[in-house]
C-alpha cells in the first residue's frame, strides 16, 4: 500500500509545475484512485476520499508528506490488529 500511494504522488507529481507540494480535493482524488485502483476493499467514491481528505488536510490541502503519512498510519493500525 505505502509503495503503490508513493508510486501515484510520484507519476502524478512529474506532470506539475516544479515547486508544487499540496495537494487540492480533486487532486488527492486522482492519485488516491490511481493508487489503490486494485485495492477492491480501499473506498474510492469521492464521499469517501472527501472524508479522508478532511483527515489528512485537518482543514487544508494537505501536502504530499501529509498524504504519505496517512498511508504510513494507516498501514500501522492495519498490522496493530
């Protein structure tokens, strides 16, 4: 999971303006649905990204180490079960 978000920021990211580091609702929306598209049991409807994006930004765009780091979290309470 880590790897595939990474690998998503980092394709989705060498097609922006050089400098760029956050991330808006509908771009978190391209890279999350890229990212885990093989993932059946990750939501990707947009309400659900809207909830996770409210997570991660905790009320801004969030950056692209915000996102990371959400992966990262949610990777440790998945193997914390």
């Amino acid at each position: 999971m880590n790897h595939a978000g990474e690998i998503a920021l980092q394709k989705f990211h060498r097609e922006q303006v050089a400098g760029k580091t956050r991330l808006s609702f509908e771009e978190l929306f391209i890279v999350f649905s890229n990212a885990f598209v093989f993932l059946s049991t990750m939501p990707k409807s947009q309400p659900a990204v809207k909830a996770i994006y409210g997570r991660i930004g905790k009320g801004s765009d969030p950056s692209y180490g915000d996102y990371l780091g959400w992966i990262n979290r949610a990777l440790a309470n998945k193997f914390r079960k």
